[in-house]
C-alpha cells in the first residue's frame, strides 16, 4: 500500500469543547503549538510525509483562524490541480460536542469521500501530537489482513468523553474495546488515527445510518469487534493526547526535553507550518535564556526560563518569564514577572505585574487582552 492510495480525513474541531479558553475563537486544529506550529500541522505532515495527496479537512465551527493559517495548502505541497487539500463545508448537530459529531462529520463529507479514487482511508483527530511512519503503519495493516487498523499508545488515558481502549493479543489484535472506561492506571489507548478500506467505511456508515446509529466510537469501532479482523498499532516514540489546558501546558513544556523535541521533530519526517518571512529572534546586552523554545521575530531583552515564546514576542529589560507560555505578539513589560501562565496572541502585560499560577494549574490570559 502507498500513500497515493489513501484518502486522508482530518477532523479539525474534535475535542473543541475541551479547551474553551483556547477553542472560543479558534479550533482545536488552529491551538498554536511549540512555538511556530499550530496542532492541525501535525496530522497534515504525518500524512503527506507518506505520501498521502487527498486530503479532507473537515470544519465545524471557528474555522477562520484555521483557513488563514491552511491556506491553499501550499506548505504542505497540496496545493494542486488534481487532489490536494479540500476544506470540506461545516456540519451541525443538535446538541454541540456530543459524541455524535463524529458520525455527523462523516456523514456529510461521505461524497467527497466515495468520490476519491484511493481504496483505502485514514481518519485523524486535531488533538494528539506525534510524528509517526505512517509506511510502517500501513505495511502493519498489510501484513496483518487487518480490516482496521487503530494507532494506540500506553499510558494514562486521557479524560476525554470518548476515549477508545482496547485489550490487545501480543500479535496486535483487538479482543476488546471500551469507550470511556473508568480503570485506573496505564491502559492501551487510540491516539484516534485509524486505518481502513474505504468501502468498509462506506458500508459500516450506512449501517450505522440505517440502525440509527450515531456514535462512532461505540457502534462503528466497539460494535464491529470480533465482527472484522480489527489490530492495533503501537505509536514509537513521544506521544500526548491534548484534554484539557492543563495538558496542553505540558504537552509544550515536555517539548523542553531534548529526546522529546527530537522525536517529534524528526528530519527524516518533518513537521511543515505556515511561512511567515522575519528576523531572527533578537537578544539585547543583559538577556538571560535558558532551556526555552524562541520562535522567529521576537525580541528578548529580559529573562525567560523554561518557556516557549512564539513568534514576534517582546520581552522587556527587567520582565522574567518562567515556565510560561507566550504567544505570538504579545508584549510582557519591564518589572513584570510572570511564572506558570499561558497568555493567548496579542496579550500586554504592562509594568510591574506579577501573574504566578502553579504545575498543574497555569494562569491564562486571553487573546488581545491588556492586563
């Protein structure tokens, strides 16, 4: 199986309603990430780094954001006269961030899906951060006579409304899968990218329309055990699932480690974004930085510790900012100390301020916001 032959799906506003404070004027794919990223270049550059040319990114709500970063999909080198990147039209349910959003998406892109000339599909969340062979998933999928293929890590589930685990033979097959489970300690769960043919799709759809089915985790993906040959595939490497802002405060600050940073960053797959032209971060004479993420643009005159700083920040002569995140344009004035906080673009912190949260709970401050 190549790339080519596969029609890829992106679900860019799965798990909006997990991060409010971040999805109120953005979706889940548009969340800035690890300094000049945003979470949708994750899924986009797994798939075309095999080789996947059709790509389906299906919108919900907030979407603008998302269009202004995606564009024609130049960066990803889908912006093409035959496939490419399509921005399919957005999509209601009676009862916003129910689990039926899923079975509602597809639902309404299944004609662009059935009109694809690839046999084979693969479906992927906006929410979990990894950069995975995708050659080696499909090869997996081959090799076994899989009919589904779900990609999994273990660990901690994450708290999300629909989280899939599964029990596991040592060959990879699925023997069974719950939704939302309440067990403790480390299980085996999907990082929601699947894998299978499109017609199987297609029928299990209008099945699950027919019976009136509509959740996808539990009638299509939980239903369809011991019914098809369903496998699991173990994601290498590091791996998060976003949940909630708390997670996503760790998930940037873990990229701090090398062999995590490493990971996701792999040269032999890269991870493409949206290019912005500018300067070098700039540092002035009594600047102070240590292990911290510095994007393009910024100019850094003041003291930052353990911290990512997105592109086009100024921090002031006299301003510490410690195990925070910044982004992009905001200002962070002389005398201000910051420690723990997340501050959304475009945010002004004035002179002498101290905004101090804690670990497991960072201060957030809003986009565009003067405090």
């Amino acid at each position: 199986m190549i790339g080519k032959n596969i029609v890829g799906i992106i679900f860019s506003n799965a798990y909006d309603e997990c991060i409010p404070e971040l999805t109120g004027i953005r979706t889940m794919g548009s969340i800035p990430f690890a300094c000049r990223y945003r979470l949708i270049d994750f899924a986009l550059s797994n798939m075309v780094n095999a080789g996947v040319e059709n790509i389906g990114l299906i919108t919900k709500a907030n979407y603008q954001s998302l269009m202004d970063h995606i564009g024609t999909g130049k960066p990803w080198d889908l912006s093409r006269k035959t496939g490419g990147l399509f921005l399919l039209p957005p999509f209601s349910t009676a009862e916003q961030g129910s689990n039926s959003d899923k079975m509602a998406a597809l639902k309404g892109v299944m004609g662009f899906i059935s009109r694809s000339k690839q046999e084979y599909v693969l479906l992927s969340d906006c929410n979990s951060v990894f950069n995975i062979d995708i050659d080696k998933l499909t090869d997996f999928h081959t090799d076994k006579n899989s009919d589904i293929t779900i990609v999994y890590k273990n660990g901690v589930a994450p708290s999300l409304t629909d989280t899939v685990v599964m029990d596991v033979n040592p060959d990879g097959k699925i023997s069974k899968i719950s939704v939302t489970p309440s067990a403790q300690g480390t299980v085996n769960y999907s990082l929601n990218l699947i894998l299978m043919k499109k017609s199987l799709l297609e029928r299990l759809m209008n099945e699950a329309i027919s019976s009136g089915y509509t959740d996808f985790e539990a009638d299509i993906l939980r239903g369809s055990v011991g019914k098809l040959n369903m496998y699991a595939y173990e994601a290498e490497g590091f791996s998060v699932t976003i949940d909630s802002l708390n997670s996503y405060f760790k998930a940037n600050m873990e990229l701090l480690d090398i062999n995590n940073s490493d990971c996701i960053f792999n040269p032999e797959r890269p991870i493409y974004t949206k290019i912005r032209d500018d300067m070098p971060a700039t540092y002035g004479l009594s600047s102070v930085v240590k292990n911290s993420l510095i994007a393009n643009g910024c100019i850094i005159e003041g003291e930052v510790e353990n911290s990512i700083i997105f592109r086009g920040v100024r921090i002031e002569k006299g301003a510490v900012v410690k195990n925070s995140i910044i982004m992009h344009e905001s200002f962070v004035a002389s005398g201000t100390t910051l420690n723990y906080t997340i501050i959304d673009k475009n945010a002004v912190i004035t002179p002498n301020k101290t905004l101090s949260g804690a670990e497991n709970y960072p201060i957030y401050v809003g986009k565009g916001i003067v405090i």
